[in-house]
C-alpha cells in the first residue's frame, strides 16, 4: 500500500512543496501591484491633481469587472471546466495586461485635461487598468486556492494556504514600504507601477513552469488509479452553482469573508494618509507603519494555519479574528491616542488579527464544498468580497471629502488638504461586529452540520 501511495506525486513533500513556490511568486507579484498606490495617495495629489473622489473612484475600480460582469465567477466555472493550467495562466496574462494600461495612463501627458465618463481621462483610463487587473489576480487567487487543495488535501493544506498568503503578502508589505520612496527617488510616480509590470511577467514566467509539474501530478493520479477501484472524479455542473448558494455554512463564510477584509484592505488604502493627518509621521516613513501589518500576517498566518491542520478550532480562529479586529480600529478612532507607538502597536494587533482570519476562513471551504465545485465557491467567495473591495474605497472616500476635511496647507507650492480619520475608523469597526456576528452563525451551522471546521485537517 506505501509502494502504491507513493506513485502519487502529492505524496511527496519535496513535489507538493515546490510546486507551492511557484504559484507563490505568481501571486506575490499579483499582490504587490493591487497595494502600491496605496502610500502614494499624496504623490498623486501633487504630481498629477487627483483628490480624495479620485482617488476612492480609482480604487474601487479594482471591483468593477468581477461584481457588474461577473468576470470572477465566469473564471470560477471556467476553472472548475478546464482546470488550473488553462485558468492560471489566462488569470497572469489578464493581470501582465491591465497593469500595462494603469502604467501607459499614469505616466503618458497624452491624456492630459481631457475627460472621460465625467472624469479625468487620466483617472478613468488607470482606473480601467486596475479593473482588468483585479480580474486577473482574483481569479488566480481562486486558482492558486485550488492548486493547493490539489497538492495539499489530507495534508498540511492550512499551513499551505498560510504560506502562501504570507508570500503574497510580503508584496503587499514591500508595496506598502517601498512605492513612495521608489517613486520619490526616481522623481515620478508611475515607477513603482512599471516594476509590478515586470515582477507580473516574471510571475508569469512561474506559473508556465509550474504548468509542467501539475500536468505530472495528474499523470501519477492517473497512473495510480488504474488498479484501484476508484469512482470517476464528477464533473462540475452549472446546476452546481444554486447547490452552492443553497448552502448556510458558505453563506456565512462568504460574508464574514467580505466584511472582514472591507475593515483591512480599504484601511490599507488610506493608512498611510492616516499615520500623516492623525499620527504626524512624516510622508516619506508613512507608509513603514501600514507595512507592519503585511508582516505581521507573513508571521503568524503560518502558524495559526499549522495550528488548524494539527489541532482545529477553525470557526474558533475565526472568532477571536473578528474580536480583534473590532478593538483595533475603535482605538485608531479614539481622538486622543495620537502617538506614533500607539500607532505601531495598534498594527501590530491588527496583522495578528489579519492573520486569525484567513488562516482558518480559506482552509475550511473545501470542508463545506465537494472538490468538483471548488472553483465556483470560491469565486462567489470573492465576488462577494469584492462588492466590499469595490464600495469600502469608495465609501471612505467619499466620506473624508464630506465631513473630514479638517483644512489646507500649501506644501512645495501645491494645495494639500489634511482629514480627520475618526468616522473611517468607526465605519472599519461596524464592519469588524458584522464579521463577528458571521463567525458566531458558522460556528453554530458547523455543529449543526459536521462540517469538521473545529478538527485537525491532516488526516492520520
């Protein structure tokens, strides 16, 4: 039986391993770009006009194309019908293109005081560069979940899943610490832009090679299967799709999943402008404090992930995520708690916080969905998850240019307007109690159901 186990590629830590390194750089690539004009919301105001509206409008635009035409669940079906190879490679072209665009709009003068749709072309044309990125990187982000319950299942998917999260994040930290000194040294703030550009070909480049070892894979199942008396793997159906959403347990996934990151990715956006207008860090250094949190959850992914595969408790994680999430941002919007350490510290938790959540939330979809469907619940998954992506920006906003705006200074001959994060930082808490709420159901609809989310995931 060993002799026969072993045929399997994925039974081989070396094998499984590696291939998890390759889909990583696909994806640290990916999320690098999706953060790096997060500290540059000043540079943009100066450089090329763009005020808070346009800014929030540009972001959200990350959202257009997955939530109005639905291109994230097409890419769903599409991967659940042709498989990881097909879709993860289509996914990197698709992301190699709208970063192509958002670079050629924010760095060209041909778009120069022209307007489109009602907004300057300038923004409009990025913003459209952003929206085919995000088809891109989030149907790789379905598709590298995919992969790794492939290679992973019966073994360390968590840890698996924890790792690879902490690669990509290592782009969002890098993008959060590194774009605006890049931009300011090179005197233009379309540079960073142009390095995602070519970190994406390169990901790109991963992903083919990575190509090689899952067409292997598939041959050692294959291989495996011929002398065993295995039911043929079902095939994915569009009827499928109602069954998933009749589901309790991936509803309550779905939407602890989109409130919580709308209280961590739209803070991302603007948490470099906060450490400037609440916690006076210089603007050069702003954008070091919000990088803490990439880290944090490059940290500590890993282990709460290890420790879901070897222990359980995922509905568990899940909740005392939501809890610290609730208490970080209700003390960013305390008026008085103003210092830079506080600040530090107030990250720091929130990164741990970052970190609970997706370490169990991910793993435990394959433990409520069939295989055969994966594809489509994730990405319902993420097009949910993207109405908060696309709305949360937007929202801030919108609400900074409303009822923030504390005053103007003129700096280095141009206008900059200061905000008061104290209602952002309220609205990020709202969203942190609905999440916990979710977390709370799952739980209940775990012990209703069996689904096993507060068991180990390696199966001895």
């Amino acid at each position: 039986m060993t002799e026969k186990i072993q045929r399997i590629l994925r039974d081989s830590k070396a094998a499984r391993w590696t291939a998890l390194i390759f889909v990583s750089i696909t994806m640290f690539a990916g999320y690098y770009l999706a953060d790096v004009m997060a500290p540059l919301q000043g540079m943009l105001q100066k450089e090329l006009g763009w005020n808070a509206n346009e800014y929030g409008f540009f972001t959200s635009a990350y959202g257009w194309f997955n939530v109005f035409l639905f291109f994230l669940i097409i890419g769903g079906i599409i991967l659940d019908k042709m498989g990881v190879r097909f879709t993860g490679m289509m996914s990197a072209i698709i992301m190699v293109g709208g970063t192509a665009i958002k670079y050629w709009a924010i760095s060209t003068h041909a778009l120069d005081n022209s307007m489109l749709f009602g907004w300057h072309a300038q923004v409009m044309v990025a913003a459209l560069g952003y929206a085919i990125f995000g088809v891109g990187v989030e149907v790789a982000g379905i598709t590298v979940s995919k992969v790794i319950v492939k290679w992973f299942k019966g073994h360390e998917m968590a840890l698996a899943m924890g790792l690879q999260l902490a690669v990509a994040r290592m782009g969002t930290a890098l993008a959060l610490s590194t774009s605006l000194p890049i931009a300011m040294a090179t005197g233009h703030v379309s540079t960073p832009v142009l390095l995602c550009l070519i970190m994406l070909c390169i990901g790109t480049l991963s992903y083919f090679v990575y190509m090689f070892r899952d067409k292997k894979l598939d041959a050692s199942i294959k291989a495996y299967n011929i002398d065993q008396d295995v039911a043929p793997e079902e095939e994915f159906k569009l009827r499928d799709i109602l069954t998933i959403l009749k589901n309790k347990g991936w509803w309550y996934i779905a939407l602890l999943c989109v409130l919580f990151y709308s209280a961590v990715f739209p803070f991302l956006k603007y948490a470099t402008s906060l450490m400037v207008n609440k916690f006076g860090v210089d603007p050069y250094w702003a954008g070091l404090l919000p990088g803490l949190l990439p880290f944090g959850n490059i940290f500590f992914t890993p282990i709460f992930g290890s420790i879901y595969d070897r222990k359980g408790k995922g509905a568990t994680i899940m909740i005392i995520g939501a809890i610290i999430l609730i208490v970080v941002h209700a003390l960013f919007a305390v008026p008085l708690l103003n210092h830079w350490i506080m600040a530090f510290v107030l990250i720091f938790a929130l990164g741990v916080g970052f970190s609970l959540v997706p370490s169990a939330m991910w793993p435990s979809v394959p433990k409520i969905i069939p295989e055969h469907q994966l594809g489509t619940a994730y990405s319902l998954i993420f097009w949910v998850q993207n109405w908060g992506l696309m709305g949360v920006p937007y929202l801030i906003g919108w609400v900074l240019d409303k009822y923030c705006i504390n005053g103007t200074s003129v700096v280095d001959g141009q206008t900059v307007t200061s905000y008061n994060y104290t209602l952002p930082m309220l609205i990020f808490m709202g969203f942190g109690v609905l999440a916990l709420i979710f977390a709370f159901l799952l739980k209940i609809e775990d012990r209703k159901k069996g689904y096993g989310l507060e068991l180990p995931n390696i199966q001895k």
